[in-house]
C-alpha cells in the first residue's frame, strides 16, 4: 500500500465526529490536542462527552448523521458500533472530498492514526497501514522508553538557535554541515555555550577547520541487537563504511542509503585487499571531509589490526575515535552459559589467535590450569593445538567448547574434552575456542569435572 507520511498543521480547522460512544471517546483526546475544532453527531452520547459539550469544549448534535453534516468539515471520523453508519460515511465524505476515517475498519479509510511518542515538538509517528495496530503501540512503547524526557526543551532551544544560524549565516554546504553539527550537541543557556560559540563564529572560520574523522567501530559478534547506541548513530551517519568480511548484512543495513559502503575483509587467508590500502582508504576518505566508519567484527582493539590503522591515522594527521564493541569472547561465553573468570576455578583470562595459542606457561600444576583460555579462529585441525596443550601439562579430560557463528542464527556449540579435541567434527567459520574448567557443567577444578552434552544448535 503506497502510503506518504505527513504532519498536518489542524489547529482551528473543523473535525466531524461521528458517533458518541466508547469507541469515539477514545479519539476525542487526539483530535482535540490537535487543536481541532469538534463537532459530535450522534442520537446518544455516553456521559463524558455529554460533559464536554455541556463544558463547550466540544458541541453536539444530537441527532443521526446526515450526509449534510460534512459541508465545511475539513475531517471526519466515523467511529460508531454500527459498521453500516461507518460506511455511510465514508461514502459522502470521498463525494465531499472530506479525508475520512473509520476507526479499525481499513477498507473505508483515507487516512490511519500512528502511535504516537511525543517530546515537546518532537513527534514520532509509527503505523502498520492498518495491519497490526497492536504492533505500533509496542513499538511505541519500545521508543518512548529509550527517548531522553528532556529532549523537548532540549528541541526548542536547538531551533531557537537554527534560526539564529539562518539570519546570520550564507546559505551554502559550510551552513548545513554546521546545521548537522549543531543536531547532536547539548545546549545550555549560558552565552559561553560551547554550541552556541560555534554557531555564532564566522562561517570561513569553520570551514577552515572542518575535517573528515574515522571511527574505528566494533560491530559485536553480529547481532544487530548488541551493537552500542554509540556504533548505530556512527553507522548511520557515515559517508563511507569500510567493513570487515564478517559484519553481517543485517549491521550493514543499517547504514544510510547515500552511505558508500565497501568490503575490505580479509578472510580465511584470502586478501583482496592489503592493510597498507585500507590505512590509505580511511585517510583519503577522511581528507575529503567525510565521515568514515572503519566497521570491525567484535571489539576494534581485540585482534583487529587497530595498532596499524591508529598508527596510520597518527602519521597522517586524521582525527579518529574508538567505539567498542562486545568481542566474541564474551559473546561465546555468553553462549555456553559460562563465566569465563568463575571463581571457584579461573582467576584468569588468555586470550589468543590459532597462530599463537601456546600459552608458555611453565608454572607447576595446578596453576597451570587456573586459566580460562579463548582462542580465536582456532582454524579446522585442532590437533597440533591439542598437543601443545597437553605437552605443557593439561590433562587430557581439560574441558573444551568450539562455538561456531557465536550470537547469529547458525550458532552451534560443541563440546568436548581436549584428549578429544581433534575429532571435532568441522565447523562452520567463524569459529572460537574455549578451554578451562569453567566449563565443564558441574564449575569444579580437576578430572572428575564433568563437560555438557557434545554438540547444542542454539537458535536466536
């Protein structure tokens, strides 16, 4: 159904009601904080409205609907029990040219009522077209617990201060990028206001200085529901997105439609792309005034190559920041239900790569096993691991966890021992190792700890 949303300026203009009862008592409040003018035709009226007429706050015919009632009217709203006198209505309203609408009867509707989120000027608007209005009012609910109360005033003083920018600035690119600017800042009172310096200096002077920054934004384990607030503002006000091989499309869709997103992933020792190109990417983007999100699997400093793109930016001048994001570790141990520094047998954590996973630890036992150790991409023959594992001293029934596609819809857990490493069978990439008591079902130091069932499909 092609649909355009609107905002309809309706204070003064005049609204029909038809119908008195329950179902036209709920719309009265909408239609009158609209700043409508309301007319009620109806035979009966349930006692609010009675009042209300009584109070002048609306009037009321009382009488049945005529389809003479809509000269004038610039709405009119069927909301009775009867849907034959809704019909009616909508009929004589499309011959007027009134828009109308029949309260949840789709069919003979020009127009919906959203759920609404308000905050001062601010207004959110969701509707399903009709289909589930029970869907929009959850959503509704979902937004209108995350929105800041005081973003009303913060809106106003913001469009106090646009239109200040407007009488004082030329219209031109170096206005609207300071106007974008000014739309994610906090504005106080005060005339030493950081915000309103800004927009108060010579317009040349901030484009003199503007610059392009990088982002290096970690994009979790790959369910969009674990990003940071932070990462999904960043990602969606980018204008170039330079994106690993392993951020799922669902991340990537959140990303603006005039947005340039490209894959500069390297994978499973395939490189498209050397690291020295994409140092050169962020820098070239950036000194084009653009805003680059560098968007890495999990979290940006955990075996991510950052040093090298931080070095990169440094020597070149770019301005960046770091967003951090949930590193698959934690996502993995999140799904085997298992705390990685579990008092009672780990009190620490080794993280490490496939290529680097011996730990060089000399220390006696049991020391030697008081640590959880997580390896990423352990690669597919884990039996040299295995051995290293076991010549520094592990037992053989030390418990293991492969976990597969951690935090997306094809995760899949497998559990073993490390005698029985090995005969995994293959998983697919990409993959993550944990090791330690931790996990074994019963959290106890020593062989007698006992490890889960062998394999579990999660699905999320």
């Amino acid at each position: 159904m092609k649909m355009l949303p609107i905002f309809l300026k309706l204070d003064g203009r005049d609204c029909l009601l038809v119908g008195a009862g329950t179902i036209a008592l709920e719309k009265i409040g909408t239609l009158l904080a609209s700043g409508l003018r309301l007319r009620v035709v109806a035979p009966q009226a349930v006692p609010e409205i009675r009042r209300m007429a009584a109070d002048g706050v609306v009037e009321w015919i009382e009488k049945k609907f005529e389809p003479s009632d809509l000269d004038g009217m610039f709405l009119v709203i069927a909301a009775t029990n009867d849907p034959a006198v809704n019909q009616a209505v909508f009929h004589a309203a499309a011959e007027k040219r009134v828009l109308c609408n029949s309260v949840d009867d789709v069919p003979n509707c020009d127009f919906y009522f959203g759920s609404v989120v308000s905050r001062g000027d601010l207004q959110i608007a969701i509707s399903t077209a009709g289909q589930s209005p029970a869907v929009a009012q959850h959503l509704r609910r979902e937004i209108d617990e995350q929105l800041p109360q005081d973003l009303g005033p913060w809106l106003e003083s913001l469009g106090n201060l646009r239109r200040e920018v407007l009488a004082t600035h030329p219209r031109g690119e170096a206005r609207k990028d300071l106007l974008h600017q000014l739309a994610e800042r906090q504005i106080c009172d005060s005339d030493a206001c950081p915000s309103r310096l800004l927009a108060r200096a010579p317009i040349a002077d901030q484009v003199a200085s503007a610059r392009g920054t990088v982002s290096l934004v970690g994009a979790g384990p790959g369910d969009p529901e674990l990003l940071t607030l932070k990462a999904i503002r960043d990602i969606q006000k980018a204008d170039v997105i330079l994106h690993d091989d392993l951020v799922p499309p669902a991340i990537l869709a959140l990303a603006s439609p005039h947005a340039e997103v490209l894959n500069v992933g390297k994978r499973c020792g395939s490189k498209s792309i050397t690291q020295d190109e994409i140092n050169a990417l962020m820098i070239e983007h950036a000194r084009k005034n653009r805003a680059v999100v560098r968007l890495k699997s999990g979290d940006p400093v955990i075996f991510g190559r950052a040093a090298e793109e931080i070095d990169a930016l440094n020597a070149a001048g770019v301005p960046f920041e770091i967003v951090p994001g949930i590193t698959a570790a934690f996502a993995a141990a999140a799904a085997v239900g298992r705390s990685l520094t579990d008092r009672r047998c780990a009190s620490n954590v080794v993280f490490s790569t496939g290529h680097h996973a011996q730990s060089h630890n000399n220390a006696p036992l049991p020391q030697i096993e008081d640590a959880t150790r997580v390896v990423y991409m352990p690669g597919r023959d884990l039996e040299l691991l295995a051995e290293q594992w076991l010549q520094e001293g592990l037992p053989a029934d030390f418990p293991c966890a492969v976990i597969s596609q951690v935090a997306q819809p094809a995760q899949e857990v497998h559990y073993t021992t490390l005698d029985e490493l090995a005969h995994l069978p293959l998983v697919s990439a990409p993959s993550l190792l944990i090791a330690g008591w931790c996990v074994a079902s019963d959290r106890r130091s020593g062989s007698s700890a006992s490890v889960p069932d062998s394999t579990q499909k999660v699905e999320l």
